[in-house]
C-alpha cells in the first residue's frame, strides 16, 4: 500500500509555518508529523500540498494509494485502522476525514459515496498555530514511548543531578556536564549528537533533538522541543523550535513556536501573558484580522529565516512571517509581514536580493545549501504577502 499525506483544511490556519512546508512536516513533540505517520507505518510517505512546494515536496501515486490527513497525529490505535482501509472507504474523527483509500487517478471531491468510518479514540489533531506549543507534551509523550521503546539509554554522566531517571532517554554521541534534569513531571529526550553544557536546569518534558545544544546555564521548563541543529540558551517554556535556529543568549521565550533558521538576538523577550489577563488574540491570514485563540498564555509565532536584533522585545501574542528583519528599541507591532525589515519606528520591504544573500550564508555554515528550489519557495511567499506590506 502507497501512503500519502495531505495538507487538509487547516492548512491556512498554521500559516506562516506551512508557507515553506507542508503540514506533515511541522516538528511537534519529538518528530516531525511525516515522522510519526512513517514510524508508526513502517512506510515512506509522500505528499499532496500547495503547487509552489510541489517541487520539494513531490507526490508519488501508485495503484492503491491512503490518503491521510497530516493535521492528525499516528497513534496505534488509528494506524491499524488507517492500515485496513479498503476502496470506498473513509475514516472519519467527526466531521474531519483523516485518511481515505483512493486508486490510482481517482479524484475525490466529496465522500459521499464512500463507507464512513468513525474513529472512536483519541487522537490529536494540529489545525492552529498555538496546538504546536499547547498540544507538544501530549506529543512528546507519545513520540518517546515510540523512539525508545525496547531500547536502552545511553548512561547518565556521573555529574548529571537527576530526578526519575528512568523517564531519561539519551542517544549515542550526546555530551552532558554538571547539569539537573527533572523528568519527574515528563519525559527528556536527548537525541544523536546533542549537548546540554553545564549550569542547565531542565524539568521535562523536553525534546533535545540530534546535534542540538543547550547553552551554559539555560533554564528550560517543558513542555519544550529543541529542534535538530538549533542553539539554545535563557530561559524557554513550553516552547518548539523546529530546527536550525538559535536562541542563543539570554531572554525569555514562552509559549511560542519557531521555524527554521530563526535568529534571537541577545536579551530578546516575548511576552507570554496580557498585563489584564485577557485572552490572546492571533493574526489570522484567512480572515486577516486577529482571531481568539482561547489561550491566556500564548507568546511568539515566527516563520522561517525570520530575524531580530539584540533587546528585541515582543508582545504578548506576536505573528512574524517568512524573512523578516526586526531591530531597534520598543515593541514591533503584534503582525509583522514577511519580508520586512525594521521595528516599532515602522517597516520598510526586505528585498529578495538580500534575504538570499543572509539564508545563503547562514546554511552554508551549517554546511547546508540554499538551493534554487528554495529561492523559488521564497520568492513566491514573497509576492503572496505583499498586500502585507507597505512597499
């Protein structure tokens, strides 16, 4: 059986996220969704998303083909059944379809001709840009009982405090010195490569990704995912970054998602709770206005390759698109466009030329290439938000 997964409606909803990638491949918990769906499936999958990432990200169709909806995320239950799907028939979680058997060309515009199949478990679903910080410990749970089940950790270094080791998992290749990890309240996972330096303070749950670093004397409080790659240092709370990004210094980050090659600068803060306790409002690219997000505490929201210079401040519930280049003293305004470059003085459009030139220089340290499918992905976001911008 081919499986392949598809953006499905909420697509929108996780912008600016899913302007570079499709939804299987936003990181919440330990894995990336494709991740899981491809653990749990013992299956490579391919995907169905917007025409512009089609290139990157390409479909394959076979004969026999399951369509699964990627804002779901695996557990065993609903794989098994995802697995036994047969032609004409749908599964359903409510009013939401998470998977659907198609043949080869078929074209499914609705499902009423299909069987219907209600799932009656539980099962997450990721359909805004808050789940992926609201929802990573449920995630993060559940990707660690899959990576490491039947295995052994690697020994916990002599000068490492602990508390419920046992719910302590770490990968070939990590380094940690003198540090106090607390997985009495969630797991830590410690991947391939990765280091915690010494003076940290970590109480799970904690995802540290392959050859990611937490800095001298961090202070992580969990649910948190450190994505592959990415630098971390200050103080974080149940936050996700996705990979290749640095918050290197000193600052606070709190419930807020980062993309990839994301740069704080030093000292950068976020607010994560409105001085009168209100709930948080976020910007929303389908209405283009700000929309409820039900949440009292909900901070920072910012796209890939996206930039903030040294005391950037951040108010509570703050959208940043793809490539922008924030700096100077006070607060930016709480939707910054892709593609901008300035502050709370006002933004000017960051041209192309120049964001290349910074995404090509910042790969290539982590020896990764900005390739021409990448410039196209970019330049195409470029012209989608420029009704965003004040050219």
């Amino acid at each position: 059986m081919n499986y392949i997964l598809f953006d499905g409606p909420y697509r929108n909803n996780l912008l600016p996220f899913t302007f570079t990638r499709p939804v299987a491949d936003i990181r919440v918990g330990i894995l990336t969704i494709r991740q899981k769906w491809e653990s749990y499936l013992e299956y490579t999958t391919t995907t169905v998303t917007e025409d512009y990432l089609a290139d990157k990200f390409p479909m394959v169709e076979m004969e026999d083909n399951i369509m699964i909806n990627a804002s779901f995320l695996p557990n065993m239950e609903v794989v098994e059944v995802v697995k036994n799907l047969n032609h004409n028939q749908a599964l359903f979680k409510a009013e939401d379809v998470i998977a659907f058997f198609a043949k080869e060309g078929e074209e499914v515009n609705d499902f009423s001709n299909f069987e219907a199949i209600e799932f009656e478990g539980d099962i997450l679903k990721i359909e805004h840009t808050w789940d992926i910080f609201s929802k990573n410990g449920e995630a993060l749970v559940e990707d660690f009982n899959l990576i490491t089940k039947d295995r052994q950790s690697e020994p916990i270094p002599a000068t490492i405090n602990t508390i419920n080791p046992e719910n302590i998992f770490i990968e070939k290749g990590a380094t940690l010195n003198f540090a106090t990890l607390n997985a009495s309240s969630g797991p830590i996972y410690i991947g391939r490569n990765a280091e915690i330096m010494e003076g940290s303070i970590v109480r799970g749950p904690l995802a540290l990704c392959n050859n990611a670093t937490l800095k001298m004397a961090s202070k992580i409080y969990g649910p948190t995912t450190i994505g592959p790659h990415s630098k971390v240092g200050g103080e974080v709370s149940n936050s996700v970054i996705f990979g290749f990004s640095n918050k290197g210094h000193d600052g606070f980050l709190g419930n807020s998602v980062l993309g990839e090659w994301c740069n704080l600068g030093a000292d950068t803060n976020n607010s994560n709770l409105k001085n009168n306790y209100a709930e948080v409002r976020l910007w929303d690219y389908q209405t283009e206005g700000f929309a409820k997000t039900g949440l009292q505490f909900c901070g920072l929201m910012m796209g890939d390759h996206s930039k903030c210079g040294i005391n950037t401040m951040f108010n509570t519930g703050t959208v940043v698109g793809v490539s922008a280049n924030i700096f100077g003293s006070g607060f930016p305004r709480n939707f910054v466009p892709s593609f901008s470059w300035g502050g709370s003085k006002g933004f000017v459009t960051y041209k192309t030329n120049k964001a290349f030139e910074v995404a090509e220089v910042v790969m290539a340290r982590r020896k990764e290439e900005f390739t021409d499918q990448d410039k196209a992905i970019l330049e195409h976001i470029f012209e989608e938000t420029k009704q965003y911008r004040r050219e």
